[in-house]
C-alpha cells in the first residue's frame, strides 16, 4: 500500500476477512448476574461488533454522575468469566460477598462456533462450573464444579495452539490464556498509560503478568503476533544467561582489583621496594623472592633455602625423603645386581679352561667309537662351538657388568644429592618449628610477607581467569546478539504489517496530516505517531495504545494473527483521549463491522461520556448505568 496516496484523506481499509468464518472466533453473547441461586439480577446481551456499557456523566443527562455505576466491575467480572481469577479487590470481594453469599455470574461464550456455558461464584471457594454445547437457560444445581480447567485448556488450544510453547517460563504454557487475556482487558487502572501495561501491580487480579518485566509481556505479544520462533527464544535465553554471568565476572574483577590494590600496597611498604608498573605476574614473583629471603634472614638461614611456613615445609620434607629413600633403594639394587653379575662371570670364567682343554684333545667319535681322524671330525666340531658359546657369553656378560659398574656412579651421586637436599630441608623445618615458639616480632612479620606475598599471587591468578572468562564470554554474546538480530529481521514481514495498519488505523482516528509506525528492535516494541513532528505526551501515549489494539484488531480480521479478535477497553476516554478522537475511535469500529457476513471482533468499551448520537442511539449501547441511585449501578447496590 502506498501510504503517501493518503495523506489528504482517509485511506481505505480494505480488510479481507476469512473465507467462510460466519463469526468472530470468540465472542461473549450474554453475562448473566444472579443474586441468588435463581434469582437473576442482570442479563446483559451482547454482540458480535461493537458494544457499548455506558454510564452517563452530569453533563449527559442531568442528574446522576456516571462514575461508580460499575463500569469497571462489568469489565472484571466479564474477564472473570473468561478466566482469570478475580473480579474485584479483596475488599469489593468481601463487601459483594456479604450482600450475594450465594451469588453468581455467568457467560455464554462462542469459541470457534461452539456453545460454552461458564458460571463463577462470588465466593472463594471454587464453586465454577464451564460446559461445552451448553448454555445458561441450563441448571447447574446437583451438578459437581468443574472448574475453569476445561474451558482454560479449550480456549488455549484452540487460540494459541503451538504459540503456549514460547511463553516467558515465568508464565508457562498453563498460563498462557490469562496471560493474554489481560492484553485483551486491559486494567483501567492502568491508564492507557503504554502498550505493554495491561495489568496494574495494586489491581488484585492474580493475573500472571503482574510484575512481569516487559521483555516477558513483549514475548507474549510477539508470540500471538506470529513474530517470534522457539529458535529465536532459546538464543536468547543463551544471550541473557551470557550477558548476567559477564556481569558476575565484572563484579568479581572489581573485587579483585581492589583486594589486589590492598595487599600490593601492604607488600610494597612491608618489603620496602615497589615493583613493576602494576599487578603482573613479574610483580607476584619479586615479591615472593623477596618476602622469602626476608624471612630466611630473619630465620638465620641462607637466601638459597627458601623457607615457607611450617605445613608447607613439612609436606616438602616428606616429599624429600621419599626421594631419598627411592635414590637409596636404586643404589642398593644396582649394586646387588653387580655383585650377581660378578660371580655369575667368574663362574663363566672357571668354565672356559676345560672348555678349551677339551676341544683340543682328540675325542673318540660317538657314532663308530674310533679315535677322530682326518676323515673323522664331527665330535670335535661340537666341542668347538661349545667353547665359542661359552667364551661369546663371558664377554657379553663381561660388558653389561662394566655398563652396570659406570651407572652405579650416577646412582650412588644421586643419592647423595637427596640426602643432602633432606638434611637442608630438616634443618628449615627445624628452624620453623622453633620460630613457632619464637615471640620474635622481626619473624612473625617475615612470614605474614610470606603468606601476604602468596595471597596476592593466587588473587592474580584468579584475576586472569575472570578477565579470560569475561572476554569469551563478551565475543559469545555480541555473536549471540547478531544471531538474535537476524531472528528480527527474519519477523520483518509481520512487523511491517502490524506498522502498516498502525499508520492506517492513526489516519483514521486524527484529522490532518498524521502517520504512525511500529518498530521493533533491542529495546522493546515502539509505536511512533507523527503529528508535525514525533509526538509524545500522556495524551499521546494513551492514543498509541488503543491505535494498537485496533490494529491488532483488524490483523485479526484478516486471520493473520493468533489474536483472538476480542478486545475490552475500559473508559479510554478517561485515558485523557481528544473528544473528536473518541468518537471516531466508535466510528471505526462500526466502519470494521461491514466486514463479513457479521462482524468478525468483539469491541466492548466502556463510557462516561457520550458516544457519538448515532451510537447512542443505536443497537451497540448494551447496558446503561448509572451511579446513582443504587439501583442504577450493576449489582444494583451499595457495596
């Protein structure tokens, strides 16, 4: 649609209902108020289209003054019976409870072309009954409570379908309906005041979207605008959980560098030096040394030997002796070994002179038993590969015994190295463990650097890791914020709908060179109105809210959205909304009537103030109030 073809007049709208939907999804056809049990009070019908429950103002008829007339009770008490869990203030609900012990009201309710029949008590006991293919010319009396359950679980399915899934968790899918509903009968304590605020934190609705914060109320009018994918959601929810724990970790580098600041500046003055240009891991290790040589001068022992406190040094004594113990064990079998290999060798040797004795004699042949000849040599060519055997493994053994011997030099060095480092080590522990008897000022200082000194080390340490953990997790979520952009950019299409109908509804209900716009980004769903220039006042603001439900309203028409094209708006003339404003927000409502075989929305507003003279004339005035006397009010008495 080309925008610009209208700004000297009024655009079309040129909805195009559902094929074949003979009326709207849900509708409410009559509320009944039963003073007692058969005795009705009020029967109010409605219609599909607008409707219109006025109470006159003075200036209206003369008389009586239209606030108090109930209004606001008809509202809640509609809401009531479409699902949420209180008509009133504690207070209303005890005062109309001590006038109605046994009262009741009840709706008959169109969903999807099926009959509901739903009646609540005013009292708090759970006394409701909700009927498909029923109405209220039936009795309920001997009939157990059902409960809200069905009708709740019905409407969830049948407006919501698949969207429950990607309620906030806070709500949850068995919440989903209330949730909306309070988007569909806005609380008139909330003044019209934003386009999220749909239930007023004092109004005592038990609603599930009181104290909700509005990126959770935005998820819900995105999800029944179709402009929002389980994908998206859990990216998201990736993004946020990212974006609290870098904030754990910015907190925790704060504390850090504070706790590092302290103990550097203690270390600084305790030692007597500075160091380095700030907290490095160069800067941790000078203090170290320099704190350990303090307390090895303190201690009376060389800079060399590192003294640590007690605990430490006993654990690195024991260290030592299992050192030196392995050290000892290794030069004692080597040289077990060598003195094996020795005799084993000596025996070797014994050997080999019979051995050769032997293979120089001459032998008597053990096949034929004659002397060996010329022509008879194989028993001495035995005798002789005997002898070569045995001298080849005497000097092969003689070598392994020469290598055994060279290691055990290497082996018996060792050692003595261990034992040396353990005796140095026993001396520290020693020495610590008499300067832990010590009243010496000189030495507990020494070794408070010491432990100050290590402190400050780990606090490094631990800094690192949070400043690395901090940055990994900056990149996950400035990748994650792309990731969640581009889900925005993939809802344009509906987005760019919803802006569209904005700037046609806001045509429709401003004279003069007007346009609006919505826009979603990062920061929430904004709805600009262009009057000479961006507006926003409180009149303003009140202004962009009902645009919006409106044009939600008309998207509704079309199928386009989950919105259930039912809308309540209680008294927005008193939302400080322009007279000539007001009656063309009735207006429009009509003009939305001509579309469909019947009117496919419910409109229900609310009034002090007269409506257009057709309009108050007409069909769409459903109830008329009055706040006094008594019997002019809805409940027909002083609570």
């Amino acid at each position: 649609m080309q925008h610009d073809l209208f700004r000297n007049g009024t655009p079309d709208l040129d909805l195009k209902p559902v094929p074949g939907r003979g009326e709207p999804r849900l509708w409410v056809r009559r509320l009944i108020i039963w003073r007692d049990k058969g005795e009705v009070l009020r029967e109010i019908t409605l219609r599909p289209g607008l409707n219109v429950i006025w109470s006159p103002d003075a200036v209206a008829d003369g008389a009586s003054i239209g606030h108090g007339g109930g209004k606001t009770t008809f509202c809640r008490l509609l809401r009531y019976c479409l699902g949420e869990d209180s008509f009133a203030p504690a207070g209303q609900r005890r005062a109309t409870f001590d006038k109605m012990p046994n009262g009741r009201v009840g709706v008959e309710v169109r969903l999807d072309g099926q009959d509901w029949a739903i009646v609540r008590a005013f009292t708090n006991f759970n006394e409701d009954w909700a009927f498909a293919n029923a109405t209220l010319d039936q009795s309920i009396e001997g009939i157990q409570s059902t409960g809200m359950g069905p009708f709740r679980v019905a409407v969830t399915e049948a407006l919501l379908g698949d969207a429950v899934q990607l309620m906030p968790k806070s709500i949850g899918e068995g919440a989903a309906w209330p949730a909306v509903l309070a988007w569909l009968t806005r609380d008139q304590e909330c003044r019209f005041g934003h386009l999220l605020d749909w239930r007023d934190k004092d109004s005592d609705s038990n609603s599930p979207v009181r104290g909700r914060s509005v990126e959770e109320r935005l998820t819900i009018v995105r999800a029944v605008l179709g402009a929002l994918t389980s994908d998206e959601l859990s990216t998201e929810a990736a993004r946020t959980a990212a974006a609290e724990q870098a904030n754990k970790l910015t907190s925790a580098i704060g504390r850090l560098d504070w706790q590092i600041g302290r103990w550097r500046d203690e270390l600084m003055t305790g030692l007597g030096q500075g160091a380095g240009l700030g907290p490095t891991d160069l800067d941790a290790a000078t203090f170290s040394k320099a704190a350990a040589e303090k307390l090895s001068a303190a201690l009376g022992l060389g800079k060399q030997q590192s003294p640590t406190d007690l605990p430490a040094a006993r654990a690195e004594q024991k260290r030592l002796e299992d050192v030196e113990r392995a050290a000892d064990n290794a030069v004692q079998r080597r040289a077990t070994e060598i003195s094996e290999r020795d005799r084993s060798l000596k025996l070797r040797k014994s050997e080999l002179p019979q051995l050769s004795a032997a293979a120089a004699t001459v032998p008597i042949c053990s096949l034929c038993h004659a002397p060996v000849g010329t022509l008879h040599t194989c028993d001495a060519v035995v005798r002789k590969d005997e002898f070569n055997r045995a001298l080849a493994g005497y000097k092969s053994e003689e070598a392994e015994l020469v290598t055994l011997r060279g290691g055990e030099g290497g082996l018996r060095q060792a050692h003595a190295i261990a034992h040396q480092q353990l005796n140095l080590q026993r001396k520290i522990v020693d020495r610590l463990i008499e300067a832990a008897g010590l009243s010496s000022v000189v030495v507990r200082r020494a070794q408070a650097l010491v432990a100050d000194a290590g402190r400050y080390e780990r606090l490094l340490v631990e800094r690192k890791a949070a400043t690395d953990g901090l940055a990994r997790l900056e990149a996950e979520r400035d990748r994650l914020k792309g990731v969640v952009d581009k889900h925005l950019s993939s809802a344009r299409d509906l987005l760019n709908q919803l802006s569209e109908r904005c700037d046609l509804v806001v045509r429709h209900l401003v004279p003069g060179d007007v346009s609006g716009s919505a826009v979603l980004d990062g920061k929430g769903l904004h709805l600009h109105l262009k009057m000479g220039g961006d507006r926003s006042t409180a009149a303003i603001e009140s202004l962009k809210v009902v645009v919006f439900d409106l044009a939600m309203l008309t998207l509704a028409i079309e199928g386009r959205t989950r919105f259930p094209s039912f809308l309540v708006h209680d008294s927005p003339r008193e939302a400080d909304l322009d007279l000539l404003v007001y009656h063309r927000v009735f207006e429009f409502a009509q003009t939305l009537e001509q579309y469909g075989p019947v009117p496919q929305f419910q409109y229900v507003v609310t009034t002090t103030t007269a409506p257009p003279q057709h309009i108050a004339d007409g069909e769409p005035v459903r109830l008329t109030l009055k706040g006094a006397p008594s019997e002019g009010r809805l409940l027909m008495t002083d609570l």
